[in-house]
C-alpha cells in the first residue's frame, strides 16, 4: 500500500515503528477488531543496532501471544542456563522450566522484529515501510487526531486516527512533537561494543562484572554469539579512539579474560557495532489523542538488556488501555508502566554508573530479580489477550467512552490483587538471567 492510499482509510489508531513495541501493540489491537495502521521508515526485515537478550518476561509474553513457536522455528537456541562472573567469582543459575517458560532465548532482531511484525499483518493490522512520521495533526482542542507523513519520493499525506502511538524508538518523532515531558532522568550512561562470532561454545549466556568494565555472551541465531563489550562513560571516548577493534578486544579481554582466550580459535563474523553512552529517561507517556509506548516512552541504558521485555510488557498494557477506552484507563497505563518499571530503571542506572562494589552488584541484581519476578507475575495474571470482534472506534480514549477497565487491565494501584514475587533464592541472580 502506498501513503496515498492509507490516506483514503479512516484508522482507529496510528503506530509509528513496526519493530517490538509497534508491532506488538498493533498486532494486539488488530487482533481486538480495531483498524490498525503502522508506519515505520525503515525497511521490513532489517536489523538494528542492538543485542538482543530476553528475559523470562519477554519470552513469556511471546509465548503467550503465540509467536515464540515462529521463534524457535527459526533456529533459535535455547538458553538454559546464565552463568555470572563477578570478578571471579562464578555463578551458574539453570533457567528453570515455570512461569510456561521452559528455556530463554536471544533472536536477532532480523528474526525477532520480522515474526512480530508478521503476527500485526496477519491480525490484519497494516503495515507500511519506508514511510517517515512527521508532526502530530490536531483538533480545534488540541487533540491529536492524526498524522502527518511522507514516503522516499516525497508523497506527503495526512492520516486520520482517534489515536497516535510513538513506537519509534529513543528519539522518538512523536515523543517531540507532542512535547512529551520527562518525568525521570538517569544519571549514569556505559557505552557498548558488539559483534558476532562463529565458533564459540554454547554454554547459554555470560554477563562478566570487573570494576570499569564487562563483558557479556548470548547465543543466538544461526550457531553464532553475540560478544559485547560494555564500559563506564568516562572510558568510551578513549577506547573508540584508539580504534574500535582494539578496543573491543582490549575490554572484552580485560573484563572476561577466560572468554578472550577462546576468541583466538573462533572467527568474528561480523563488523563491530557500537554505542555510544545515553542516559536513560521516562517521559509520560500519554496526552490527548496520543500514547507513546517502547523505548520512545522509556529507555534504560542497554546493560540490564531488559528493554525487548519492557516494550513486549507496556504493550501489552498500553493496548489493553486503549480497549478499555478513555483517558482514564491510558494514564492507568502509565500508572502501571512506570510501577513495573521504574525498578529496572533505577537498578539499570546504578549498574551503568560503575560506581559499585562485587557485593552491591550482587545485592542490586537481587533487586532485579525481585522486579523482574513481579513482572512476570503481573503478566501471568492478565487474561489471554483474545479476540474481541465487538472494539471499535466508539471505544477508543477520547470518544466519550469512559474507562471500563474491561479489557483486562490489571489494576493501577500499586499492583493490588496481582500476584506478589515470593522471596528469591540468594543464588537466584538476575540482570539478564531472569531467575
Ligand atoms: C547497544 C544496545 C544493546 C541492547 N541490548 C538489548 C538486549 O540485549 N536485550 C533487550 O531486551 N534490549 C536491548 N536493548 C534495548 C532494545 O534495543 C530497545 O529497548 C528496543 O529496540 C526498543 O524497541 P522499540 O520498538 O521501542 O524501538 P526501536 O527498536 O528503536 O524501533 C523503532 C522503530 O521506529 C522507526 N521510526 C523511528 N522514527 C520514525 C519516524 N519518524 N517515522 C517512521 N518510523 C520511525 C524506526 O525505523 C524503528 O524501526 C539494547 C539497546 C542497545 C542500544
């Protein structure tokens, strides 16, 4: 479909960004009955520059929404294990079989983004590429009401909705033109280097801690492994200076030197790609006619690699808000977004200053596994996103309808009624463990 043609159509919502968080959230809405759109100015299929390792309540959600067959169909390996190396000190947790989780698992994002991205279209949502967002379009009240937008050969349409969701990542268009404010700010930024190896063993993930620097190891897609590189900010400039591949190999080699001494005998297989230190932020995440949803609502420096989980969990809320109907259950969304993650933020900000003993990482990544265990529990708790034929525009926030919550949105008081996380285990270790 051409923009001239998404033109001629009356949405009930606009997703701008077709990757996790968009195609999540229109593949949810789609499947609900509502007439979805999402644009993305990027190509279908292509990759992005992340790692790319889930967490149980990741996995968990593309279990539940019927999508993780399609992942391991394509080869995905299982993670059953993650092995933390504090200094070295080792630490093996086997990932347990509960939760309908029995294994973790790393897709490339070229396989990750593609299978959600099928799972919109085949809902019924629409998905175009190559077509850039730009300013917000709004009522006589100032409600946001559509979208401007224009594809490579400089078409240039505007498109109607009774809803605009930012899905379009940490610089988010959307996020700007609605003056989207912060409403926290970390503090701490590491900077990270990456590439992918054939060769090496598959002994599940490895997260490495030294004093400035780590390292980490994910299986993943077609028998390679993800090495990356991680370092405090004040060092990022100087390591990338002195010539990426050296410094790679510098850091890998200072923080994980058992893993640098296998790296001889395997072949990396891909360029080294790297990112520079980024303070995470949360902004509301709401306004009229608008929602904002995935890393463009909320970032988190990319060490605890929890952001997949994050945009998969708030999509999940945010689409069951928007089918709930009414300002009132959006900014229960963000109510609920921000309780279930402002956790990982802060333990995220502190991981990413360096600024930590062996014991208080330890004892930060128990907190961790704490958040990430109510996570889970929160969303074993949701009902089975269904089918709901009967949603239509009337239902949508700003439509006169007010909040019934019966879409199965947990509550937004502080997670009353959901299941509370029971005590961990002191060996139960999470940062991108997950047990
Ligand atoms: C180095 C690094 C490593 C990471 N490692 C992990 C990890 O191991 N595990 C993990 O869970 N998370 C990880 N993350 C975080 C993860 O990548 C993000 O949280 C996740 O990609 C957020 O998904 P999203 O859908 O919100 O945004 P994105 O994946 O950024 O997608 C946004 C989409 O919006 C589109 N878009 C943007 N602007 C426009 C516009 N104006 N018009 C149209 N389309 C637009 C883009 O083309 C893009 O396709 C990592 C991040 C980084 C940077």
């Amino acid at each position: 479909m051409s923009v001239r043609d998404i033109a001629q159509v009356s949405y009930d919502v606009i997703v701008v960004g077709a990757r996790c968080a968009g195609a999540a959230t229109a593949m949810l809405l789609a499947r609900a009955g509502l007439r979805v759109v999402v644009v993305d100015r990027g190509r279908a299929g292509t990759d992005t520059l992340s790692t790319h390792a889930l967490m149980r309540g990741g996995v968990l959600q593309l279990a539940r929404w019927g999508v993780l067959p399609d992942i391991v169909a394509a080869g995905t390996p299982p993670i059953r294990v993650t092995t933390f190396h504090y200094e070295d000190e080792v630490i093996r947790v086997p990932i347990k079989a509960r939760d309908g989780v029995d294994a973790l698992y790393a897709p490339r994002r070229t396989v990750l983004d593609a299978a959600m991205a099928n799972a919109a279209g085949a809902a019924g949502a629409e998905l175009v590429y190559g077509v850039t967002a730009g300013d917000v379009v709004r009522d006589g009240r100032g409600r946001v009401n559509g979208l401007s937008v224009h594809d490579s050969e400089g078409g240039r349409v505007t498109l109607r909705a009774g809803l605009v969701v930012g899905a379009d990542g940490l610089r988010s268009t959307i996020a700007a033109h609605v003056n989207a404010p912060a409403t926290a700010a970390g503090r701490h930024a590491s900077g990270v280097l990456f590439a992918y190896w054939d060769g090496l063993p598959d002994d599940g993930n490895h997260w490495h801690y030294r004093a400035s620097s780590s390292a980490g190891v994910i299986p993943t897609n077609g028998g390679q492994t993800c090495v990356f590189a991680a370092m405090p900010e004040r060092r990022f400039d100087e390591v990338v200076r002195g010539g990426i591949p050296d410094g790679y190999r510098r850091i890998v080699a200072e923080a994980a030197p058992e893993l640098a001494a296998l790296l001889p005998e395997a072949s990396m297989a891909s360029s080294i790609k790297g990112f520079a230190p980024e303070p995470g932020f949360m902004r509301q995440a709401w306004g009229p006619g608008w929602a904002l949803v995935g890393d463009a609502g909320y970032f988190r420096d990319p060490l605890t690699a929890h952001g997949i989980t994050d945009a998969f969990r708030d999509a999940e809320l945010l689409a069951r808000a928007i089918l709930a109907g009414g300002d009132q259950a959006l900014a229960e969304y963000q109510t609920l977004r921000d309780e279930y993650a402002r956790g990982v933020f802060d333990a995220t900000d502190f991981v990413a200053s360096f600024d930590w003993s062996m014991e208080a990482l330890q004892a930060r990544h128990r907190v961790m596994s704490d958040e990430m265990n109510r996570e889970v529990a929160m969303l074993r708790a949701l009902e089975p996103p269904g089918e709901r034929p009967g949603a239509s525009r009337a239902d949508l926030p700003g439509a006169g309808t007010p909040a019934s919550g019966g879409a199965g949105l947990p509550p937004a008081s502080g997670g009353a009624g959901l299941p509370r996380t029971t005590a961990v285990a002191a060996s139960a270790f999470a940062s991108g463990g997950a047990e």
